[in-house]
C-alpha cells in the first residue's frame, strides 16, 4: 500500500502546484506530474493486464492534450 | 488504507473542479479540466470498470482539440 | 515500512539515472520537436533557467519519450512479467506516432527499463516500489523547480557535446 499512497501524494502535491503556477506553459510541466502519478496509480490499484492498456491510454491521451495545448498557446498548428 | 487514497483522488477532482470555475482564460480553464479528469479515472477504476475508463481517456483530449479549435477564433 | 521505503529511494535513483541517460544520448535536449516544446523551452528561459534544459523538459510534456517507457514498462513488469513490459514498448511505440515524433527514445528506454526492472525483482526491490521510484524521479525533474533542473540538464548537454 506504499506506493499508492506516495503516487497518490505526489499527485495531490502537482495540483497544488498547477493551480499556484501563474504562467501557462509552466503550469503543463507540472501537469505532466501529475499525468505521471495517475497512470502509476492506475496499474497499482488494479494488477491486470486490460490495467497496462487503460494506464497506456491515459498517458498518450493526456500527453497529446498537453501538445495540443502548447501548440496552440505557441500560435497554433503550422499548416503545411 | 483505502479510503485515505479514495480521499486524496477525491480532493485532486475538486481542486480541478474549482479551478476551472475560477480562472477566466480558456486555456487555464482546459488545464482544470485535465486535473478534473486525472482525479476522476481512478474511481472508475478502482471499481473494476476498465473499459470505460480507457473509453473516457480517448475521448476527453479528443473534446479539448474541438474547444480549442473553437476558442482560438475568438482569442487571436 | 522502512526497508520499503528505501527500496523506493534506490528504484528511484536507477529510474533517474536511466531515463536521463536515455534522454540524453538520444539528443532531446537540442531542440524542440514540436512547436509546443519550443514555448515551454522559452518560458523557463524567461524566468532564468537553460535553454536546452528547457527543451528537453518540454520534449518529456509533449511526447511520450525515455521517462514516459521506464514508467510503462515498470507498470508491464508488475502487471504480466517480462511480457507485459515488451508490450508497453510496443504502446510507447503508437503513442509516439501518435504524438508526431521521430525520436526512438521511447521505445529504447522502455526495453531497457523492463530488463532493468526485471533484474531489480531478482534483487528484492519488487516492481511496484519501481513504479514508485519512477514517478519520484520525474517529480524531481519537473517538479521542485524549473531553473534549477533546466541547469542541471543544460549541464549535463554540455558534457555530451
């Protein structure tokens, strides 16, 4: 029970920090913190195999949020 | 044990729930959304249902592209 | 509880010094891959930190690369053995087309995680205290603060170079 409960803190800690960062491209560093502790959760709550997929989703589904995001914020998509 | 974690998943999901009410830029808004959605998953999947949660991890980033799609039109 | 503790404490240190490895001898910190990267990059040059530094903790947000594989593949190990750690390459692998990335840092990273990880279970540190280490290595980099870490990579770039 170690583990989750230092994923789950660390977390928590991340929250804190995206909502007392006042610039929006740092606050997607600590985002990312946060994505991390989730999907380390994710497989620590549930030891099964469908748990690898599900924390695999999160992780690449958060991560192309967050790109979409700094794009976006850097002036958008270069259209080609 | 448990319900010390149920409770600080419980709390992430509301410091992204407020902070989405309280900011006024879109993007800071978006950002909330995705701490909502990262204190969300683990109740559903503490209850087993693992199909529905990778169901919500596809499908959220999808919406945020369409909301900024439709926001930049109005910021820039 | 103590002795899990620091079973933690080394994972971790492994975990960093793996995925920093990884990183850096792929050449991530060089330039940003996308334009996102780019504006994480400028922004913690702005506020006093390494340029390359920065775009290397902007490539770790906007693309699933070394850090994201050792994770994965610690989350396989635990869950299906060695198999299940083959098959988290295989989704870093997607997830990086996905992304629009060229790197194969990912991939890498993630086989040669899931063998470390592996080899760590023989030596009594199971896979979950793993999965723990990983996510405190990652909190490390971008967790505590930005200028500070940003110069310890830049550093790190230098020596390579």
């Amino acid at each position: 029970m170690i583990p989750v409960l230092v994923c789950a803190g660390i977390g928590l800690y991340a929250a804190c920090r995206v909502v007392l960062e006042p610039e929006t491209p740092r606050k997607l560093l600590y985002l990312s913190v946060l994505n991390f502790a989730v999907a380390g959760s994710i497989v620590l709550l549930v030891p099964d195999i469908m748990a690898l997929f599900a924390a695999a989703a999160y992780f690449v589904g958060s991560t192309l949020e967050s790109n979409a995001i700094a794009s976006t914020w850097a002036g958008g998509v270069k259209r080609t | 044990m448990m319900e010390y974690i149920i409770a600080i998943f419980g709390i992430i999901a509301l410091i992204g729930a407020f902070t989405t009410y309280l900011r006024t830029s879109p993007f800071d808004k978006l950002i909330g959304v995705a701490i909502m959605t990262g204190g969300v998953i683990p109740f559903v999947v503490i209850k087993g249902y693992l199909d529905v949660a990778i169901v919500i991890a596809l499908v959220v980033p999808v919406t945020t592209i369409f909301m900024l799609q439709a926001s930049r039109r109005g910021m820039r | 509880m103590l002795g899990e503790l620091v079973n933690i404490f080394i994972a971790a240190v492994l975990c960093w010094l793996l995925f920093i490895v990884v990183d850096v001898a792929f050449g991530l910190p060089e330039k940003g891959g996308v334009s996102g990267a780019d504006a994480i990059a400028s922004s913690v040059d702005r506020a006093g930190g390494d340029l390359n530094g920065g775009s290397m903790m902007g490539n770790i947000v906007c693309s699933p690369d070394a850090s994201a594989g050792t994770l994965l593949a610690a989350c396989g190990v635990y869950a299906a053995g060695v198999g299940g750690g083959l098959t988290a390459a295989v989704l870093v692998f997607i997830g990086n087309r996905i992304c629009h990335d060229p790197g194969y840092a990912g991939t890498t990273g993630a086989v040669l995680a899931t063998f470390m990880v592996y080899g760590l279970g023989m030596a009594g540190i199971t896979a979950a205290e793993c999965i723990a280490g990983m996510v405190i290595a990652i909190l490390t980099i971008q967790g505590i603060s930005h200028v500070q870490a940003s110069r310890l990579l830049g550093k790190f770039w230098g020596w390579r170079t």
